[in-house]
C-alpha cells in the first residue's frame, strides 16, 4: 500500500512498509529508512472520526426538521389570523 507522507529527516515521499500491514507494523522512508509512523497509526489517523460523522449526522437531520418547520409554517401563513 502506498503511505502518503514525507519524511521529517530528508524530505523524501517515498515510503516502504512490510506486505503483511499489520498495526504494529513500520512505515519507513524508502531512501533514508527513517521511522515515520506504524500502519495502525497511520489508519487511525486517516479514518473517518465517528464522533464527527455523528456531529455530521445530527447537524443535517436539525438542517432538515427547521426546512420542514418552516415549510408548515408558510403552508398555514395566509390562512392565520393577525393578532
């Protein structure tokens, strides 16, 4: 699998790691061989948080029940008495 990362060391883009890609596997720069970070770190840190896509979730079912709101509320409006 191919790591997107540079190297802090040389600056290099170019990463090797084991086939296996178990999490405590190494990623490492292919011209240096510096450490850059583990598979299962690297995973976790590039999958989506499922406190955000809760966030994410929520935000669109309230964007959604204020469009229906306001829809029932313009269906009854020339029908309303003025108070």
């Amino acid at each position: 699998m191919n790591y997107a990362m540079m190297c802090h060391r040389c600056g290099s883009s170019h990463t090797k790691a084991p086939l296996s890609e178990f999490d405590w596997d190494e990623i490492e720069c292919a011209d240096c061989g510096e450490f850059l970070d583990t598979v299962g770190n690297w995973e976790a840190s590039h999958s989506p948080s499922l406190a955000f896509q809760a966030l994410s979730m929520s935000r669109t079912l309230s964007m959604q029940m204020t469009r229906e709101a306001q829809a029932h509320a313009n269906k009854g409006a020339p029908g309303r008495a003025a108070l």
